[in-house]
C-alpha cells in the first residue's frame, strides 16, 4: 500500500512536470502577452501528451504486455 | 570580464556561485530535507509499511 | 563581474526572512526544476519513473550491439551512471542550445541538493561488512587509500597543478570512485570544470590501468585471487577493475568481486581525509593565494557532521536492507538532478582549461599507486601474508 | 509465391529423376545422420539471456495463464581443420509453450520474437508397429523425427521393468515413463482386499505392459534388461498450425447488421443455429466470403478436426478470420484487453463479439519457413493433447563455418515493420581444430558474450543454446550434474537478496531447499564409494548434508533452521536390498544392511483438494492440501487437474519425506473411452511397483480417493561389522557374536538348512530351519520380506542368513554371519546424538530401504554468540561437520562455511555466501536426494553460473519472464 501510494504520487508528479514542461518549453504559454485562448489550448496539449506519455511509460508496470 | 552565459542571467545571479548566508541556508535546507528523507523511510521500515 | 554577483548577493540578505528563502519563490525556480527533472527522466531510469526513453537504456542497447569486453559492459567501463549521464546531457544541451535565463534560479538548486545527496549515502557504506575479507586485505586497502591520496596531493603540489584540482583527483584516484570528485566538489569549493576535467583523468587513468594490469599481474606471477585484490585497489572504477581482473581469468574477476566491497565501504574515509587536509592547510596558509581549496569555509561543514553521525548509525545497523535501497534510490534521483545542473553549468572550454597537467598528475600518482601496491602484493604473497586461494 | 512453388516442383522432379537413376540417393538423410532428438555436446555453452529471445507470460481468452519462451540451440557441430561443419537440423530456433496452444482459445505463441496467436491446427496421428530399442539408446523412431530412449532398467523379484522417454526432434520430452511386461497390470490392484493402516507387505508388483498419456500410447510387447520391445507406439502429430501474427480486434456483433471493420463489412444474420456471417467491401456490394459459424466456448471438443471448422470463417484471400465469441470483459484475468483487473466486470448477458485476426501466417510441418526456404518447420505437438507445443525451425541444409564464412543468418522474421533475419550466429578466429569467437546477434543487433568462455583454449565445437526454454532441462539431462559441480569457479553461490517477507515454515518436512542454495559437489568427509554386493553388481553409496527452509529473522538478529531443516542424508545408486550384504554408509561408516521392517501404508476414502491459486501470488507453494500417509512417509499432492475431450484429469504427485519427488507425476481420468470416439486416453486407476491408487470420483478440483497404498519402512537392523561367509557341514559349529551357531542338518534337496543357536553354557537359545530356498521363494526375493526373513535367522544382535546364490557345497552350507545388529526405528533419536532423530525412507516401488535420513527435531539458532553449530555425532563423540556462521549483521549472511574434520585435518568449503545471502540453504554432496533438487532447480541454476561467470548481478527473483526461480517452470512439484 506504501509503495502503491508513492508510486502513485511519483506518476502524479512526473504527470504535472511534463505537462508544466511541455506548457513552459515546448507552447511558451507562461509568456505575459498570451491570451487565455492560447494558454487553455496549450494547457490541455500538455496534459494530454503528458498523460500519453506516462500512460505509456507506466502501463509496463502492471500490463500483462 | 563577459558573465558566464552558462550560469549567470541577465541581472547578475550566478547559479553556481554559493557563498555567505545563502550558502548556509542551503546547507540547512539539504540537511534539514537529507534527516527527513533519511527518517521517514527509516521509521516507516521499522514501523512495516514496506 | 562583482557588482552584479555582490547585488544579488546583497538582495539575498536583505530579503531573507529564514533559510527558506534559498528556495525562492515557486514561480521563478520551477523551469530549472523542471530542466533538471526533464534532463534526470531521460538520464537514468530512476525509481518510479518508468521512462524507456533514457540515456541508461540507449547505453545498454549499444553495450548489447559491441558487446562485451571481458565480460563487462563498454558503456560502465566508461563509467556511464547516474551522475555521469545527467551530466553528459546537461552538458550537451548547454553547449548546444544554451541555458534560458529562466532556468538559472531553479538550477542554483544544486548547491541544496550536493549535501542533501551526500547525507543520503551514508546508509550505504556499512564498515563491519568488509570484515570477512581478513586483515591484510583490508589493511593493503586502508593503506592504498591514504597513500594515494597523500602522495596524489603531493605531486599535485610538486608538479604545481590548481590544488582544487588536485584535491579532487586525489580523492577520485584514491578510492578508486570518479563520485568522489562530485562530492568532494562542495567540500573543496573546486570549479565544474576542474570536477569534469579531473573525473576524466582519473577515468582515462582507470582505462590505461585496467588495461595494463592484467600484463604485470601475469608478468609477477600474481594468483589469480591476489590480481582481483590487485585490480580492484590499483584500478578502481568499478566496472573497469572488474574488466582488468577478468582479463586474467574469471578466478581473478570473481574475486574482484570479493575484494570491491572493502574499498566500497571505506570510500567516504577517503573524501573526508582530502578534505581534512586540505581544509587544515587553507587555516594555515590562510593569505596564501596560491591555496585555494575549501575556498571561503571558515568552519567545518555542518552538513558533513551529520554524514559522518549517520554514517556512525549505519555502522550500528540502523539502517536496514529495504529502507538502505529506497534511501540508495533517493540518492539516484538526488544526484541526477543535481548533475544535469552541473552539465548546464558548463562549456566544453571549462572543462578543457585545466589543461592536461590534470592528467599528468594522475599517471604520476595512479603508476606510483600500483608500483607500491604490487610490490607490497609481492612481499605479503611472499611471506603467506595473504591468503592465496586454492 | 509462383516461382517458388515451381522450383519446388523442378526440385523435385529432378529428385525423382534422381530417385530412379540411383536408389541410394533418394533419400536425403536416413533419420539416423539427422541430429534430430539429439542433444548439444556436453560442454555447449548457455546464455540465459538474449534481449531478442523472449520470454513472457501471458493469457488466454480464458485467462489461462501461458508461459512462453524462445531459444535458439546448435548441436552437432564439429570443427577440423578450420572449419566447423553442421549438419542438416543442427542450427535450429524454438518457440515453446506451457501446456500447449490449441485453436479457438487465443492461446499466445512466440514467433521469432513476434507476440502471435495460434488460431488453428491440423493433428495427426503417428503409429509405429514393432519397434525395439536397445538399452542406453536413443533410436529413431521410424521416419518422425522422434527417437525412443530407453534410459535405464532395473529389476522386482529379479525381473525386469524399464524407464523410458520419447524424445521430440528438438530434445524435449515430458517425461520418463516406467514399462513392463512381466508383471501384473494395473488392474490387478482391484483384485486386493485390504484393510487400512499399515498392512503387510504386497505379494505382487503392479506395472503395466501399456503406458497411456494422453494422445500417446505405449505398449511393449517384451521389455527385457537389454532391449525393449514394443507392439506398437501411438503419438500425435501435427501438420499444418496458422498463426495471427498481430492482436486481434474484438467488435460487438450487432445482429442483422454489419461493423466496420478498417475498408470491410462484417455482417452476421441470427441463424437457429449459429451466425451466418458474411464479409464484404467498404460498399458492401463485393461478398467476400459468407458461412455459418457458432460461438466459440471454452469446450475442448471443438477443436476437434471434424468440428473446428463450424466456428469460423477464414478467408486467405484477405488474410482474415473472424470467431465469434462472449464478451470477453466475462474472462477474468484475460489479457485480451490491455487493463488486467483482479475482478470481473460483471457478465453481460448474451453480449457476443467478433474477434478478427489477421496477419495469418500458415506454416505446414517438414516443409520450408515461408519467409525463407533454408530453414524447415518442425511442429511439435505436446504428447499429452496433441496441440501445438513447440515450433521448432532448422536449417534444411548443412552449414559450413571457417575463417571466410564466419556468420550465418537465422530464419526471417515476420515484422509489422521489416521483416529480417531474427539473429546471426557468428563463429570466428578458427585455428585448426579450435574456435575462438562464438556468439549470436538477435534482430536488435545485440549480442551475447563470447561463448567459447576461454578463448586461449578454444572449444572443439560450437554447439550453444541461448535462451531460457525450458525445453533445456531434458537437452541436459545427461551432463546437468557435471555442469553444475562446474569447478572451474570454485563453489557456485548466487546472492538471494534480501526480502522483507523471507519463507517462514514452521518445519522443513517435504520442503526442498531453496533455489539459490549454493551447491557443493565434493567435501572430504562425506564419503563416496563404489563397492559390489555378492552378486558383483557395483554400487554406489554416497553421503550428503543439505539444508531446507532456514532464513534470517532480521527482527531478531538471528538466523533460523527450521526442525526437519538440517539433514544428513546417505543412500546408494539405488535402493539398499538384504541378502545381499550391502552396504551404505553411516556417518562415515561403512555399515551392513542385515534386514528391514515394511508395510504397506492404505488409507481408504481420502479427500483431496486441489490448491488451485497459490494465495500468495507469488509462487510461494503451500502445501496444506498435502494428504500425508503414515507418519513422516510420504504426502500425495494435487497438483494440478486439465481437461482431456471435457473430462477432468488430475495430475498428481507423490512428495517424499526428503522434499523430493518420487517419481513422474501421475494421471487419473474417468471414462476416457477410445471407443466412444475420444482423442484422448489415460489410466483410470494407478499402479507402480507397490503404491497404487483407486479413485472413486475426478473432478476438477476435487478428487475422491477409493483407496490409496504406499510402502512405509518402520525400521531397518544394520551392523557395522563385516559380514563372515562360511561353510557349515552338518554338526559343524561357528563362534556368532557371543553364541555358537551349530548346523543341525543340510538338506540339499529340500533346499533346507537347520540350524541352533547356542550360548556359552551350550543351552539352545533358538532354532530354526532356514529355507526351504525354492523357486517358490526365489521368486519372491529379495523385495518379499517374508521370503527373506525364511533364509535368515535372527537372534538379540547376531543373525545368519543362507547364501542365496549358492546355498549348498558339497554337502555343506554356505552362510553368512552378521554379529553387532542394531535396530534403527524411524522417528527415534540418533544413538550417538540425541539432538537428531533417524529416518529410514522407502523405495515407492518396492518395500526397500532407500535413504537414511538424520534430522533436526528442534529449531537450530544461530546468531552472533552462537555462530558455530555441530552436525551430528558419531561414536567417537565428534561432529561429521561443523556449521560456521563467519560474517552476519544481522540481516544478511556475508560469509559462512561448513568445514569437516577428515584424517585429522580441518576441511573447509568455499564461503557459502561469497554474495551476501539470507539464508543457509546449501546441498553438500552428490546423492540421488541431492541430484533431484538440482534437477529441479536446474535451469535457474545455470542461469545464475552465467551470470556468475561474467560478474554481473544475478537477478534477484526471476530469471526472465516466464522461468521464476520458484520452480522449473514446467514442472510443479
């Protein structure tokens, strides 16, 4: 249950920085001057490439495959 | 002398410089987060969560 | 250069409110966390971050396409870890791209997290665990440690070399573990670029050593089980003594095995005493510009306090096997953070300015290291000091 | 695909032509010259591991659990003069199931490292008439690829009973079976009236001219010491197997309607007796193809060949097939969809799916791989059901190696992307007879070590086998003992790391030592000799210490030997006979086997549950459904139960006191009638020697024993003194220990011997009439204890036995004298050391002493004030060895070693943790106990010596996917 919890909490934190990455480095939405338009879009291409991403990576952990 | 491009940013801080106050306080703060992560898994062996 | 560096610094101490403030607000560290977290998952496959994508699994693929020498993989024969790869692509991505000035609060991190990491060690080096070696043994381990570091020290001293760069090649030389030149980095107050430039000579001296070895082993006649003693004390470096040791037979490389657990333990012996001296000699040549190491420390570092008092737990066995492995992979992810900031921290030109004297240094002091070792693996085989195994 | 098939038609026109020019020539290799069934040389080298070699467990559509494995294996191969030559099946790769793949279930299957399903099969049968082999072959059996070797025979009453295997092309067999043809069948057993408890010994042995398994049948006509004859050999073949070779795609049906399935329509129209389902294009204007099919369900006849053809509809043409089968949401623990969960989602009534495969790939037996003509495909079916068990691809050609031709390509591989050579095997740096480079690069480009492991020396061939397949196990039968007492690195030991949750037992009885447990083959100390009964016939007795279910109690600081956890153990090559004066050892003694006390152990309506989910998860056996018989006899375990044509079959095993299996597993089912049109045949009763067992009821889960008899030894009377052998005329007399032993008569005709046994004042103490020594009671000798017992006298601590052989010279009889009998009593304290209980064990077949066993009763600590513990003592007072605890902290063992006192010189072993361990688990010694835990455990066992071998970190639980340390993969003990 311990390790559960962590790994759980590790996957939430990889899941938010590399969304927050992707928002800051790859969309550059953080800037001042971009409008909310952008900044919900990008947010929401981060997170869901994010979320493909360690969807992906953490599926090895408990898929049969 | 130019400002290190690799460490230095526009208004003159320097990541890997580190002395005085600020050096101290990072000391605490890596001893202070070193005990803690040191503690918490040690207790929680002895105390049978993993 | 002062102004702008004695600005900030004077804006440190004039907003500090408690030693929180090293960490600066969230908004303006988070893009150098996240550099330093981003360069770290796809460094090393650390714990709970199941990445396939890493620098450690295209390293394996390629061990796996060359294939073994002497049974050890190329990749950790050039040392590939998790303080080497973060640094190797930190290092890559700065010198490609450049470092945004946005990221540079957030890397400053590093300065936290070298104590933080170092703390974090102390459960793995276990002293009563190298007692099944015997005594000799551990005396020829004890004695190289300390006369490689004394002697590393004096030639550096001798052939002039900066004695920050000395110090840390000392260090690395002497236990035989290129880590030591990262920890020993707070400790001497030495540049990245001395850090990087010696960790490369003590790694191109393991690469000469590990090759050579195997001839002056065969060339004394050295038992197999005495050439794993050998390789591990004369080479160090984990893989590249194993790779030496199984380049004499598997005999010699199964007790490289044996023997690399009494140098493992008594590493942190070997940056505290470099550290030790040459922080007493900086007391005592205080105005003398030319010393340099331990820069500004006026007192003992606190933080190593509280290494060497943990370090005293782990002896008395408080630290027990799973929670010493999920403290090991707090290590992991420590120093892989903090040595992708070290990688962003650097051009290549830093690394190379110390010229090759570095080097110099380490062939001077690694040769005398092995000539000593052997002669003294010689005599105690000799007089049946050492147990020879059947 | 044209051009192809008209150079195969070319080919073998220009053979026949060939065929009618010259005779000798048709054939292209007599099944001799093939190394098919054949095994690598004994100092082939192992790899475990190959990234390109997978090694996986998964499901079925009916969350079957499949362990899958793959391999690539040379064999017999040679080098001279710079060049290595390998014949025709020498090079060959193995795809290898658990169980077997059968149709209509979507059982996985490995296909040059492609994750494929199997979807269908086409089975057949081979039968081979008259076929006789002799002892220690291994003869081609007729022109299949298969070979029958006869391992071993050995005797009852003299008579002769055989063990034999019969061996796949690609070395693999699932076990030996045991045949007779000169005792009573199994049947007979239902002709005993016997009480329950212990009984008197039986009279008959049981075993049966005729061995069923399954598909397989085996009836011996004559089955002698030397030759084994059979009347005829029935086992399954398989022609034609098609693989999907990517993940099918699941579609609810919708009725009267169509789903899109990529540029294709599949209808399916509600027929009363199934879905008529058609396939049509994107318009639906084009009908691909349309029939009938019905639901596939998990019953097993529907794979029959008459039947699978109703419950799908496959078309070539398109590479499609579409089953039709129940929601598949219904099969817990499938792994049909990606998320796997613990329960299910809840039946959803009448809910049925398309399942579509596609990718087919079709490949036909003993023809070309379709992706490259130069390997041939080798289906081989498992001899239980006949489905697919293994694919096996070899070259079709032989292959030369030499300094010019150093590599050579595997068999293509299908590939979503690329298809490619699925490895390269490179040999280079020939020097005359020697090679000196060898290693196998996979379709990833990695590569495994240099496989000739000291290249100085260079290796006469390069026969490997890379991969963990568990089909290693039988290859290695003949040199496994030899590899593992490898000395070349001094004791093999692997680190078992520490785990917060170690194997506590409370008592070690029917426990085999841990997996990991380092092995060492030769302490001085422990004895090892040959010597010859009065027969001649050499024997071999050995001793052996080993330790089961200790481990570290890390709360405590202490480490812990459970009671029946350390055991000396000493037997010979086989079972111990009296009669005979043979002889064994006794802590480092030589002692004589004067006579034994048996019985037959029945119990009547026994209950037997199958333990089906091992409630840990982790592979850790449980053994509460242990059925024990007697006291410290033996335990009947279910291990598992399988369905033959829908009827339940149950595996079961016999567990000896010492942790070992007593021979090959046992198959029960009801009402396997080949009249009633079944595939399938298995006994319905069993009977082997003197266990047998009657089943009232076999279920699935449960099975309801009728009655069920096992031998049981109480005790056994040895001597440490010589046995004398004299000469007695009439009247004669002869000191016995503190009597006179005087031969009243000889009786040379009534084959009797009369005689007295008088103490110092001359008084008769006993008399007895020995014999008479007649066919009737040499029939029965010397397994029938009654029949023994009529030859020997026995008084106090002296008996005198006739000589079986040659009773009578010239008048005189011929005896043999034992003085200083003791009587060993299972379950007492050792007469030297009361600190250990003595356990004699029994053959299963016969009532024969087996093994003499010397064991804990109590706990063993050990800790750091208490580091050293004693073995057991012998007469003089002093300890056979010494347990030494040299390093512990605590929690992990860095340094222990077991040392004995031999001629006055301390003899140490290796460190038995040179890596750190958590327990004192460790076999010491080679005896047939020691051999059968190696067995075992044999393949992760090499697995860790090559990780061993190159200094790498073992890892710490599995060896791979689907081989865990736990066990042999595909034996559960």
């Amino acid at each position: 249950m311990f390790t559960l919890t962590v790994l759980t909490l590790t996957a939430l934190l990889l899941f938010l920085a590399t969304s927050a990455t992707l928002y800051m480095g790859v969309f550059k939405a953080h800037r001042e001057g971009a409008g909310w338009p952008r900044k919900l879009f990008s947010g929401l291409a981060a997170s869901a490439l994010s979320a493909i991403f360690w969807a992906g990576a953490y599926g090895y952990h408990y898929l049969g495959w | 002398m130019d400002r290190n491009r690799h460490t230095t940013d526009e208004s003159g801080f320097d990541f890997m410089a580190n002395s005085g106050q600020e050096e101290q306080d990072r000391d605490t703060l890596g001893i202070a987060f070193a005990v803690l992560i040191i503690a918490v898994l040690t207790v929680f062996q002895y105390w049978k969560l993993y | 250069m002062s102004t702008a560096n004695t600005a900030t610094f004077t804006d440190y101490d004039r907003t500090r409110t408690s030693f929180f403030s090293a960490l600066y607000r969230f908004q303006r560290v988070l893009p150098g966390l996240l550099a330093m977290l981003m360069i770290s998952i796809f460094s090393n496959n650390l714990a709970g971050a199941p990445n396939p994508f890493t620098l450690e699994n295209l390293f394996h693929w390629l061990d796996g396409v060359i294939g073994p020498v002497n049974h050890q993989p190329v990749f950790g024969i050039l040392n590939s870890n998790f303080v080497w790869n973060p640094l190797l692509l930190g290092l890559i991505i700065g010198n490609a791209f450049g470092v945004p000035d946005t990221w540079k609060p957030g890397l400053s991190y590093i300065h936290m997290l070298m104590p933080l990491g170092i703390i974090m060690l102390a459960p793995h080096f276990m002293l009563w665990h190298a007692t099944k070696l015997g005594v000799v043994p551990i005396a020829i381990i004890v004695a190289s440690l300390f006369f490689t570091a004394t002697a590393t020290l004096l030639i550096a001293k001798w052939f002039k070399l900066d004695d920050r760069h000395g110090s840390i090649i000392a260090g690395g030389l002497s236990t035989g573990d290129p880590h030591v030149c990262a920890i020993l980095m707070p400790l001497i107050k030495a540049k990245g670029g001395q850090v990087v430039n010696a960790l490369v000579c003590v790694l191109v001296f393991g690469l000469v050593a590990m090759m050579a070895l195997p001839y002056l082993g065969a060339w004394l006649d050295i038992p197999q089980s005495c050439f794993g003693l050998a390789s591990v004390v004369g080479v160090g470096n984990g893989h590249q003594a194993l790779s030496a040791a199984f380049a004499r037979g598997y005999e010699a490389g199964r007790y490289a095995l044996w023997y690399d657990i009494g140098r493992h333990v008594i590493m942190p012996a070997g940056f505290i005493y470099v550290f030790i001296v040459m922080f007493i000699r900086k007391l005592r040549y205080r105005n003398d510009p030319s010393v340099k190491a331990t820069g500004h420390l006026n007192s003992f570092p606190l933080w190593l306090g509280v290494f060497i008092f943990f370090w005293i737990l782990t002896t008395l066995h408080v630290f027990k096997e799973p929670a010493h492995h999920a403290i090991f992979n707090m290590v992991k992810w420590d120093f892989s953070l903090a040595a992708s900031a070290l990688g962003l921290s650097l051009s290549f030109k830093d690394i190379a300015r110390p010229g090759l004297k570095g080097l110099a240094v380490t062939f001077v002091a690694g040769s005398l290291r092995i000539a000593v070792l052997l002669a003294a693996l010689v005599v105690c085989i000799k007089t049946g000091l050492l147990p020879v195994a059947p | 695909m044209h051009k192809r098939r008209l150079k195969t038609i070319s080919l073998v026109f220009f053979a026949w032509l060939t065929a009618l020019a010259w005779p000798g020539l048709a054939r292209s290799a007599a099944p001799e010259d093939l190394p098919r069934g054949l095994t690598p040389a004994g100092d082939m080298a192992f790899m475990p591991k190959l990234a390109g070699l997978r090694n996986k467990t998964y499901h079925n559509q009916y969350g079957h659990e499949k362990s899958l494995s793959e391999a690539i294996v040379l064999r017999g191969s040679d080098i001279a003069e710079g060049r290595a030559t390998v014949p025709a099946g020498g090079l060959f790769y193995i795809s290898e199931t658990s169980g077997d793949a059968a149709p209509l279930s979507r059982d996985p299957f490995l296909v040059l490292g492609e994750h494929a399903y199997l979807v269908d099969l086409a089975t057949d049968q081979h039968r081979i008439q008259n076929f006789s082999v002799a002892q220690g072959e291994k003869k081609p059996v007729g022109d299949t690829g298969y070979r029958m070797w006869f391992d071993y025979a050995t005797d009852h009453y003299e008579k002769p009973y055989a063990e034999l295997a019969l061996v796949a092309p690609s070395g693999g067999w699932p076990l030996e079976f045991p045949i007779a043809s000169e005792f009573p069948d199994r049947e007979a057993v239902l002709d005993l009236k016997t009480g329950e408890g212990h009984q008197p010994q039986l009279e008959k042995f049981y075993l049966d001219s005729e061995y069923l398994y399954g598909a397989t049948r085996f009836k011996a006509a004559k089955v002698g010491f030397e030759e084994a004859t059979f009347e005829s050999i029935t086992f399954p073949a398989i022609t034609e197997a098609t693989f999907a070779m990517s993940r099918p795609v699941a579609l609810e049906v919708r009725q009267e309607d169509y789903r899109l399935y990529f540029d294709k329509r599949i209808y399916a129209f509600r027929r009363p007796d199934g879905f008529l389902v058609r396939v049509t294009d994107f318009w639906g204007r084009k009908v691909f193809g349309e029939k009938l099919i019905k639901p596939v369900t998990a019953q097993g006849y529907k794979t029959l060949m008459g039947e699978k053809d109703k419950y799908h509809l496959t078309l070539p043409e398109i590479d499609l097939r579409v089953e039709i089968i129940i929601h598949p949401s219904w099969m817990k623990h499938s792994d049909f969809v990606p998320w796997r969960v613990g329960k299910a989602h809840g039946f959803q009534h009448g809910k049925l799916e398309f399942v579509i495969y596609d990718d087919l790939l079709t490949v036909r037996h003993g023809e070309p791989w379709p992706l490259d003509e130069r390997y041939t495909v080798i289906l081989e079916p498992d001899l239980k059901t006949g489905m697919l068990k293994r694919l096996v691809l070899e070259n079709a050609e032989a292959l030369v190696f030499d300094n010019q031709h150093t590599r050579y390509k595997g068999p293509v591989k299908w590939s979503e992307v690329w298809n490619r050579p699925a490895f390269t095997v490179v040999a280079d740096d020939f020097d005359g007879d020697v090679v000196r480079q060898l290693y196998v690069r996979d379709y990833y480009w990695m590569r495994t070590d240099n496989m000739v492991h000291w290249p100085a020396d260079g290796r006469y061939n390069i026969d490997f086998f890379v991969g963990s397949s568990p089909v290693l196990e039988p290859i290695l039968e003949h040199s496994f003992l030899t590899r593992l007492a490898d000395p070349s690195l001094g004791t093999v030991v692997e680190e078992s790391r520490f785990t917060s949750y170690p194997k506590v037992i409370s008592d070690a009885s029917f426990y085999e030592p841990d997996h990991t447990a380092p092995f060492v083959p030769r302490l001085k100390g422990l004895m090892r000799k040959l010597s010859r009964n009065r027969k001649g016939e050499r024997l071999l007795s050995a001793e052996s210490i080993f330790i089961r279910g200790s481990y570290v109690d890390y709360d405590n600081n202490r480490i812990v030997i459970p009671p029946a956890g350390l055991c000396y153990s000493s037997r010979n090559a086989r079972n111990i006979r009296s009669l005979a004066g043979e002889k064994f050892f006794m802590l480092g003694k030589w002692a004589y086997l004067t006579s034994f006390e048996s019985s037959t152990y029945v119990r009547k309506n026994v209950h037997l549950d199958a333990w089906k989910n091992r409630p840990m998860g982790d592979g850790n056996l449980m053994y509460w459904q242990d059925e024990l018989l007697g006291v410290r006899n033996k335990a009947l375990r279910f291990n598992k139960s399988f369905y033959l044509d829908d009827r339940p079959v149950a595996e079961l095993s016999l567990m000896k006191y010492s942790g070992n299996r007593w021979g090959a597993h046992f198959f029960l089912a009801q009402g396997l009638d080949p009249q009633g049109g079944n595939r399938y045949r298995m006994p319905e009763l069993f009977a082997e020697g003197a266990t047998y067992i009657v089943p009232e009821y076999v279920g699935a889960n449960y099975v309801k024993l009728k009655e069920f008899a096992t031998p049981s030894i109480e005790a056994i009377s040895f001597t440490y003194k010589k046995p004398k052998e004299v000469l007695l005329s009439p009247g004669g007399t002869v000191k016995l220990g503190g009597f006179t032993l005087r031969c009243t008569t000889v009786d040379a005709a009534a084959r009797t011997v009369a005689l007295q046994l008088l103490d110092e004042h001359g008084a008769t103490v006993t008399e007895k009439v020995l014999g008479p020594l007649d066919a009737a009671t040499i029939d029965l000798l010397p397994q029938y204890q009654e029949a023994a017992r009529s030859v020997q006298l026995m008084y106090a601590d002296v008996q005198a036995e006739m000589d079986v052989k040659n009773p009578f010279e010239d008048g005189k009889a011929r005896l043999w004298l034992y003085t200083g009998i003791q009587r060993l009593e299972r379950d007492t304290p050792f007469e030297f050391d009361a600190r250990f209980v003595v356990h004699p064990d029994v053959c299963g077949h016969c009532y024969q002493f087996n093994e003499i066993l010397l064991d804990n009763p109590e706990p063993i600590i050990l800790d750091k004030a208490n580091p050293v513990y004693e073995g057991p003592r012998g007469r003089d007072g002093k300890p056979l060895f010494r347990i030494v605890i040299d390093d512990f902290d605590g929690e992990m063992i860095h340094a222990w070693h077991i040392e004995t006192e031999y001629r006055g010189k301390i003899e140490k072993t290796d460190n038995l943790a040179f890596r750190p361990r958590k327990n004192l688990d460790v076999l010491v010694g080679v005896t047939g106990t020691v051999e059968g835990f190696l067995r075992l455990s044999m393949l992760p066992r090499l697995g860790f010596m090559e990780s061993w071998r190159t200094g790498a970190k073992a890892p710490a639980t599995k060896l791979s996917g689907s081989v865990n340390t736990g066990g042999s993969a595909h034996i559960k003990r």
